[in-house]
C-alpha cells in the first residue's frame, strides 16, 4: 500500500480507538516506518531496497520487541506514549501489507513462510476502496472536535 494509505488506516484507528493525541500523533508517524527504514538503508539504491523490501522490518515481532523495551526506559509519559503510538503505526502498517499480495514475514531473517491474505494489490481499485473507507471513519466516525483533546493535541507541537 501507499504511505498516505498507511497514514489513513494509522489516523482512522487512532480515532476510532479515541487514543491519546501524543499516542494518534506517534501512529500517523510510525505508519510509514517499515519502509522509511528500508528506504534509508538502501540508501535510494533500487536493487537493494528491492532485495530487502518487506524483509526485516516488516516483522511483527521486532516491534513487538520493542514495546516491550521501551516500558523499561523510564520515559516521561508524553515521550512514551508518541513512541508507543510510533511502534503501533509501524504494526499497523504490518497489517496493512498483509492484506497484500506479497504479505509480511512470519520469522525475521527469513523471506518465507508470509503472513499474507492477497486481497489488495498496491495501487489498485482495492486500496482506493480502504483509503475511502479510512477517510469516511476520519471524517465521519472517529474524528473529535473535542476542545481537550485538540489542546492536548496542539500541547504536543
Ligand atoms: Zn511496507
């Protein structure tokens, strides 16, 4: 999927989920994560980004690993909730690539077996109906003009 598809789906349960705006702001950012990771390590060189595209950092458990690191860090809570709400966007990008063709590694280190449903291609009809679907939760279902939450929101920036 694309990245601003990834930023929907992130934005739109973040919403629905009435999570924290440090925690929502944290899942729009990390929605892009897998790749932006890949891309800096290819360094723009397209052989590589191909050969590890969806490699690596498109495990479950290496954010899962994470969250769990990071309880331990004694972070002030705004610090952790936007790094919480980092890793979770990276895993809902996870689960956005898993409704792709190619789908997400089961093991890290290990091309196969995929976790994968093939039932959206990138850039098809398909990820145009999720992107409309997230824009409808955004604008119709999750989003609040909640004063509180929009000055907690502002707080952050
Ligand atoms: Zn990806």
């Amino acid at each position: 999927m694309k990245w601003m598809t990834h930023q929907a789906g992130a934005l739109a349960a973040a919403l629905a989920l009435q999570a924290d705006p440090g925690l929502s702001a944290g899942m729009v950012l990390g929605a892009v994560l897998p790749d932006l990771a890949e891309h800096i390590l290819s360094r723009g060189n397209r052989k590589i980004f191909a050969r590890i595209h969806r490699g690596f950092f498109h495990w479950f458990g290496l954010y899962f690993l994470l969250l769990v690191l990071i309880q331990g860090l004694s972070l002030p809570p705004p610090s952790l909730l936007l790094l919480e709400g980092i890793l979770l966007g990276a895993c809902s990008h996870l689960l956005l690539d898993g409704l792709n063709p190619t789908g997400v590694p089961l093991f890290p280190f290990r091309r196969h077996p995929r976790l994968r449903l093939n039932l959206v291609a990138t850039g098809s009809l398909g990820e145009w109906c999720f992107m409309a679907g997230f824009l409808l939760v955004i604008g119709l279902g999750g989003y609040r003009l909640d004063p509180a939450w929009l000055r907690r929101l502002g707080n952050l920036f």
